[in-house]
C-alpha cells in the first residue's frame, strides 16, 4: 500500500473544443464556477469518509487540469486548494499544477493563481506559429503565448512547463524547428513534445477517415521527434520520458507517480482515481458530463460511473507499460520488490527478440527503450504486454 497520495482535478470546461481534442472538455460560455468547485470538494470529503485511511497519507502533488482549469477564478482554485489540503494529516506538496491556456489569462489572474498555491504552470501552446494554431483550432495566437510567459515569470513562478504538439496537418518541418528554436530560448523548465494522434470521436478522426485532413508522411513525423530530442539535449534538457524534457530538478513530480503506479485520487467529470490496494489494486472513474456529476455528487457526495479490480495481469502490464514510459526505464529489481515477481521471468523471450532488433537496451539490472524503440514505442509495447 502506497503510503503517498496525489490528487487530481478536472476542470471539464473550455472556450472551445479543439478539433483533435478527445479529452473529457464541454465548450460553454456559462461556467458554473461555484457549483463546480463545491462539487470537487464535497466528492472528495465522500471518499475520505469512505477509506479513512487516505487521510493519513501524505499528500505529494496535486494537478489541476483539463479542459481550461484558467477558466475558474483564482478566487474558487484557492478554496479548492484550501480544502484538499485539509483533508490530508500530512498535507506539504511540493509540486501544486495547474494548466492554462494562453488566450484566457492577465496578469492579475496568473499573480492571483499564484497566491491562491499554485506554483508550477503547465501553459498549452502548442505551437508558436500562427497558422499551425489556427489549424489546431486554438483559441489563442503566438503573440498570447508570448506575453503569457512573460507574465509567468514576471508574477514569480519558476516552475512552467510549455506543451507543444508537432506533426500538426500542414506543418513542415522546418516550422516545427521554429517552434523548438523559439521554446529553447524562452528556458522554460518543462517542455512537452506531443506526436498529434487522431484519435476516434474526434472532428480530425472523422476528417482523416473522409480523406479531408492529410497529416505530414509517417518519416516526416519521426525527423520531427527526432529532432526534438537532438535539438532539447543540445540546450540542456533531459529527455526523461518519451513526450517530456526538463531542466535538471524539474521533471513532473506528478506524472511521475503516474509512471510510478502510485495511487492518486481523481476528482471531477471523467476523473479516473488509482488505488495499489486491496490485493493488486483499485480503479473507478466518475460520469463524464459534468451537470451529471454535480447532479450526482449534490445528491449522493460521489459520481462514480465504473469501477474495477485489477487482475494481476492487468497490474503487471501497466508496470511494464508506464515504466518502459520513462527513458531510464524498468529497474528491475524495483519490478520485483512492487510485483513480488521478475520481470525476465514474465517476457524473457520477448525481450530478447527486442534487443536482438535494436529496440531494448539492458544494463545491468535496468531495461530501458533505445533511441529506435523510442520512436516505435507503441510497438514495443504491443510486444511486451
């Protein structure tokens, strides 16, 4: 049982909904900002109530995302802190996220954002070249992205991250290279560099299929991941995960206890929660609209839509999944101590027809993924698990 917890908080809210977006987010101009955050607050004091023992766990990180979590006041993001971090005995997190988008922030927000605890930024650029924002469907410009850090740093936070999408329809490489040239010399501490993938439910999904969107070819996308990672090890960046680059010290806490299999509580619309017990752990996940959940938390304190056990299996292919994630790959002996089994004992085979094609690296009691099976990633986990 981790004896850790992190929190997550979906914010399902947006301007508008970005044509390759498939996360759980509804565009409204009516944010039912108020009603929104009691909700947050009440489902978590319902799981507390239920597992008592979370309330002694010691409370690591908590995200904020979305959706456009920049879209609620600072004002309701403080009280929402104010009440997570009550909820824990040891409550001291070092990393507090929360994501923005640069079109629907000022100064005074990102200064309040910041009193309100907050002290790590995730900002969604995506890109820095107008007309691969325009094609993403973006509500902001390059020129917001811009003032937007700038009024990052100029409010105190030292700690922003900056997500960028390559492989955008259109997008040369040569733009994408700009992107990167611009990201680097704004140092931020975090830069995520995403692959576009169409995925089913989309508006980008339905026009690929009706042959209305050409994506850039296969070859022109993996120049592209490349030359992210040569051009971001060149400035300085650890490469420590297959979309994640940081500053020595600045890799997300958060998304590492992800990678981790650590457990975490998901509060909101569509917000998925992880627990490593009973026996090989717990998952549930709650209604994804959000007037239903408030619906449900307002008469019953939870929302819950689905809930599950873990088989063994299940567990151990996460574990290979999310660990193979991050490039210093599988400790081994770390997969036995977590699993109580040997990881070589489970794949041996595979992993040796993996290596023999280039697309694991072993040393000593670590494997990790290789430079090639960085980009065939998907493969090498279809593979494994």
């Amino acid at each position: 049982m981790d004896n850790t917890i992190s929190i997550y908080i979906h914010i399902p809210f947006c301007v508008k909904k970005c044509p390759y977006c498939d996360f759980n987010s509804v565009a409204t101009a009516d944010i039912p900002d108020d009603a929104y955050i009691n909700a947050l607050n009440r489902e978590l004091s319902f799981h507390i109530k239920e597992r008592p023992v979370l309330s002694k766990k010691t409370l690591e990180t908590i995200y904020i995302g979305g959706g456009t979590p920049s879209l609620i006041s600072p004002h309701n993001i403080k009280r929402l802190l104010s009440n997570v971090r009550q909820a824990f005995a040891e409550s001291n997190p070092v990393e507090i996220t929360i994501e923005i988008n640069p079109g629907t922030i000022t100064r005074n927000s990102l200064a309040a954002f910041r009193d309100a605890g907050i002290n790590r930024l995730s900002i969604g650029i995506q890109s820095f070249n107008d007309k691969t924002l325009k094609t993403l469907g973006r509500v902001h410009s390059a020129d917001n992205s811009l003032k937007c850090y700038e009024y990052a740093r100029t409010t105190g936070f030292d700690n922003i991250g900056i997500d960028l999408i390559f492989g955008a329809p259109g997008q040369s490489v040569e733009e994408w290279e700009g992107d990167l040239k611009t990201a680097v010399a704004l140092r931020p501490e975090h830069i995520s560099a995403y692959n576009l993938t169409l995925e089913k439910g989309t508006l980008f999904f339905e026009l690929q299929k009706n042959s209305r969107l050409v994506l850039p070819p296969e070859e022109g996308q993996v120049l592209m991941y490349e030359l992210a990672i040569d051009s971001l090890k060149e400035a300085g960046y650890n490469h420590y995960e297959i979309s994640n680059f940081s500053l020595t010290g600045f890799e997300s806490q958060h998304n590492m206890r992800y990678w981790s299999c650590m457990d975490y509580i998901g509060l909101g619309a569509g917000a998925h929660s992880y627990l490593s017990s009973p026996d090989w752990g717990v998952r549930w996940w709650n209604e994804s609209d959000p007037d239903a959940y408030m619906q449900q938390i307002n008469e019953k304190g939870q929302a819950i839509a689905g809930k599950e056990r873990l088989t063994k299996k299940e567990t151990l292919e996460e574990g290979i999944f999310l660990g193979l994630r991050r490039t210093s790959g599988i400790n081994m002996n770390w997969f036995a101590a977590r699993f109580n089994t040997q990881l070589k004992n489970l794949c041996r085979q595979k992993i040796a027809e993996l290596k023999t094609g280039g697309l694991i690296y072993e040393d000593g009691s670590i494997i990790r993924l290789t430079r090639k099976g960085l980009t065939l990633s998907n493969e090498v986990f279809a593979e494994l698990i």
